[in-house]
C-alpha cells in the first residue's frame, strides 16, 4: 500500500511538475493550444503530416502560435508576411538551429546544418567560400554536372526502355557531382563503396520522415529505451562518417598545400593554419560531420527532387510534352543544355520551379531558434526557444499561387508566357539558415531534367489518370510513392 501511496505522489509531483514549467516558462508567448502535462500537444498533432496538423491549428491560432512536443515549447510561423519577418526581416535573431533531437545525439552539436554560434557561423563561412573556389556558380561546375548528366544518359539506356524503379539511378548522379567537389572522386555507378553509402542515405530519408520518429524527437528518452530503427539511422550515419574518416586519412598521405585539390585538403589546410588558435573550430570531429552533412545534403535532396518530377511528368505527359518541345527548339539534339539555355526556355524553368513548389520537400523546414530574447508582433520569444516555419503556407499560399494544390507551371509565367519570378519561391528555406548548395541544386536540377527529356520520352507503366502524387511520408521529407517507368530513346 505504502508502494502505491509512493508512486501515486510522485507521478502528481511530476504532474505539478510538468504544469509549473509550462506556464512559468510561457512568458509572452503567442496563444496556442492547451498542452497536457508532460506530453504536451502530441495528441492535437498527425505525426504522420506535421505540416498538416500546424496549418489546420493556424487556422484557429492565426500565423503566429505555440505548440508544446513535450515539455518544450515551439513557436509556429505561417504564411509569406510571418515567415518573411522572421527569417530575413529578422534574420540574425532567428538565426539559431532549433531542438533536433535525433541529430543533436549523432553530430553532436557539430558540423554545418546542425551546430549553433561561433561554431556555425565559422563552418558555414567556410564550406560557402570553398564550395565557390571548387565551381559553384561557375562554369567549372557547370561543366561537371554536364558530365555526370551524360552518365546518367547512358545508365538510363541500359534500362533498355524496360520499366525500371529510377530511386537509385537518380541518387547516383547528384551524389557524384558532391563527390567530385569532396573527394576529387565520381564513382561508377556499380561502385560497392558507392552502393552502400547510396542505400544508407535512402535508408535514413526514410526512417527521418517515419512516424515513431516524429514521436522520439518529441520524447527523446524514447531513444533510449526503444531505440528501434534509430539504431539502423545511427549504424548509417556513423558509417558515413567513417567513410568520410578513411578519405580524410588518405588525403592526409599525399597533402600538398600548395596545390588544394578538393573540400577536404582545403579542411586540413585550414586545421594546420588555425593550430594554434585555443578556440579551434576546424578539427577532424567538425570536418567528418561537415562534410557528412554536406554529402548527405546534396545527395538525397536533389535526387528525391528528380524523383518526384519524373512522377509528376509520368502524370501529366502534356506538360512533359512541351518541354521537350522547348528543348528541342532551343537546344537541339546535337549538345547538352547548358545554364546559358534557361533564359530562352520559360517553361522548362517554370516546370523545374513548380516541381519544386509542389512536392513541398521540406514542409516544416529545419527547425530554427531565436539566439536572444525576441518582440516579434507583440509577443516576447525567449532565448532558445524553438522555431518551425511552415514552408508549405508559403508554397502553397493561394494568394500568390492560384490553386495552389495543383500541379501547373503557369504559376511561374506571365500572360505572354515568360518566366515569372516569385517571393514566395522558398523551398531552400531564406535568410541566414538557407540552404548552403542552393545554386548546385538550382544547377542540378535543370540540367539533369532537360538532359534527361532530351535523350528519353517517359511512358508509365499505367495509366497517367492513375498514377497517385502524394507523398508516401510527409514528417521531415516529402518523398514520393514508388512507382515504375520506361525511358524510350528519343
């Protein structure tokens, strides 16, 4: 009896608990729903469409709300005006990389996309300046996307015109341009070293966006005690890294200052001048998890990408149809498309752009957080606080995109059917955060579809009229279903 009077008192201390640093905590945070003691709003939430669930509350709250995963409380932004102001109006306060807890336990608080201060700054200065003397924005760049372009060509017709699942041929080719910019190195495409580190970043898109995900990243001490598929997500980032380890330790042997040949030499340069610094950044712990973030960043973004704008051409042939016509007329059969070619092809662009709109890859975006007390539209956000801006109400806003769930280009062309700049265009987020291979993905992703449209006419396997677009898992990632097609020479 003794025993029951115990636990019973402890779990209401732990109630009271719960409910005092909640609202002690809240200070003037915007209104939202009324979190439950200990867990929060997780049972107001789909954990299996995120984005979802925060535009259905916006639509209570307004553009500006509070949720709670947890204990810990996250500020919601909705919609152009709000996402705007914080992250570019306001961009050094919102600056902070928010609570990620799956990757908070495997970086550690280290590398570019997930470090904070000082740190973040440093790598992010860093890994922009190099990635520009390596070719990005250049034509030297250019000139290797072309390159893995045609070897994605010829893989492609070794389908011979058969139905094939794309996922892995369509990851091989981003993931050699980063690899080429990295390690000096592109891989045949039947490369064992290359396979496994291509199943390990598909594993872990997948796991990432899966619903018990969603739930440990609101309860971390789940991870602890039902570790379940965030061990295969660990065993696959540590064997990343290690790979990245052994490279390092190769490009160490056979330095030469003087002549940098890739983003890792000019890493250990960098250790090698900055010693002697006692607040050393660039150490190996940052260089494997930049580099890391860096391969895993450019890889499985642009090819989940060019999945999905297969899928949606497969869906609407007309669409697939015109661009090839464009291409047709402006390129020709007889030289690759090249950047240059975009300005006189409107409705190629608009299609890439759309794709990119539509899909919504990232709906949440990367969490951020406020790096100092904040007074923004009358609240007052707390240092540290965690936020999410909701890309979707952004993409997907029927103000500036007329049926918004629809799959049109002309929603990036003006009457006379020229390409129509938007604002609201933020799937590589905005600000000081935005994504730091922005340009190589705008790249990629033009060059490696109108490549493909001009050596290959799509055919789906069933019919256009069936063929569904949602996306499989919508937590982190937007991912398209699996499906099959032919590539049928042009």
């Amino acid at each position: 009896m003794d025993l029951v009077v115990f636990l019973v008192l402890c779990v209401s201390c732990l109630l009271l608990l719960s409910l005092w640093k909640q609202n002690s905590g809240k200070g003037n945070l915007p209104p939202g729903p009324t979190p439950l003691p200990v867990i929060g709003n997780i049972l107001q939430l789909d954990v299996k469409n995120m984005s979802k669930s925060l535009s259905n509350l916006s639509k209570v709250y307004g553009p500006v709300f509070t949720v709670y995963f947890g204990m810990n409380p996250t500020v919601v932004l909705c919609g152009y005006e709000a996402v705007k102001e914080a992250l570019i109006d306001l961009g050094e306060d919102f600056s902070g990389r928010g609570r990620f807890p799956v990757f908070d336990r495997v970086n550690k608080g280290f590398g570019v996309l997930f470090s904070n201060g000082k740190r973040w700054k440093e790598m992010r200065r860093f890994s922009l300046m190099t990635l520009r003397n390596f070719g990005m924005g250049k034509r030297s760049i250019e000139d290797r996307v072309q390159e893995e372009a045609r070897c994605l060509v010829e893989e492609l017709r070794k389908t011979n015109a058969s139905p094939c699942d794309p996922t892995f041929i369509l990851g091989c080719a981003p993931c050699n341009v980063i690899c080429s910019i990295i390690f000096q190195k592109r891989f045949d495409y039947k490369d064992q070293d290359f396979l496994n580190i291509m199943k390990a970043f598909n594993e872990n898109a997948s796991i990432l966006s899966s619903a018990w995900m969603q739930i440990c990243n609101t309860f971390p001490v789940l991870f602890d005690y039902f570790p379940g598929s965030y061990t295969q997500f660990h065993k696959n980032f540590d064997f990343v890294k290690s790979y990245v380890m052994e490279k390092t330790r190769e490009h160490q042997e056979s330095l030469d200052v003087n002549n940098p040949r890739d983003f890792i030499d000019c890493f250990l340069i960098k250790m090698e001048q900055e010693k002697d610094n006692p607040q050393l950044e660039f150490t190996f712990e940052n260089l494997t998890n930049t580099v890391t973030d860096l391969f895993g960043a450019g890889t499985e973004t642009t090819s989940t990408t060019l999945r999905y704008a297969l899928l949606l051409l497969l869906k609407h042939p007309e669409v697939a149809a015109k661009v090839q016509e464009e291409i047709e007329r402006v390129v020709g059969r007889h030289r690759s498309p090249c950047m240059q070619d975009r300005s006189r092809m409107p409705y190629s662009d608009a299609v890439v752009h759309e794709v990119q709109r539509y899909i919504d890859l990232v709906p949440t975006n990367l969490p951020h957080s406020v790096i100092r007390d904040v007074k923004f539209r009358n609240y007052l956000i707390p240092k540290g606080t965690t936020i999410f801006t909701s890309l979707t109400s952004v993409l997907h806003s029927d103000k500036e995109f007329p049926n918004p769930e629809v799959f049109d280009p002309g929603h990036f062309l003006d009457e006379s059917g020229n390409f129509k700049k938007s604002d609201y265009f933020m799937p590589f987020s905005a600000g000081k955060r935005i994504c730091v291979g922005e340009g190589l993905a705008r790249l990629e992703l033009f060059l490696f579809l109108t490549t493909i449209l001009q050596h290959f006419t799509l055919k789906s396997v069933v019919d256009p009229k069936h063929i569904d677009t949602t996306a499989v898992v919508n937590g982190c990632v937007s991912v398209p279903p699996p499906y099959k097609l032919c590539f049928i020479p042009v």
